[in-house]
C-alpha cells in the first residue's frame, strides 16, 4: 500500500476540479468540490463514524482559516 499511486492520489481530484472549471467555469467548479466533500464527509462517517468524521472536518476547518 505504500507504493508510488498513494502519493499520486491528490492530483486525480485537481484535475476532476480543473476539468469542471474549463467546461462549466468557477461555479461549476465550486459545485464540483461541493459534491466531492460532501462523498469524502459520507466516506469518514462510514469508515471512522460521526465523531471522528466531525473532529477531521474540524481540523481541516481549522486549517483553512488559517490560511486564509
């Protein structure tokens, strides 16, 4: 499992995102990424269950207020 694909995961969903942006533009794009949190915040409740779903998401919230 710690073959090269696992660090070539992060692109397949930049590149669906800037698929989205060329075809449908900047709200085609949010929308997309919309969508794909929303199957990743379904996946960690199934895998992890509510509350550590909810503790990542925080975490990730957290990040990005910092960085903006």
């Amino acid at each position: 499992m710690g073959d090269d694909s696992d660090r070539r995961l992060p692109d397949e969903p930049i590149a669906i995102l800037k698929a989205a942006y060329f075809r449908d533009g900047a709200d085609g794009a949010a929308e997309a990424a919309k969508h794909m949190i929303s199957a990743a915040t379904a996946f960690l409740t199934f895998q992890y269950g509510p509350d550590e779903a909810r503790r990542i998401l925080e975490v990730v919230g957290a990040a990005q207020g910092k960085a903006s």
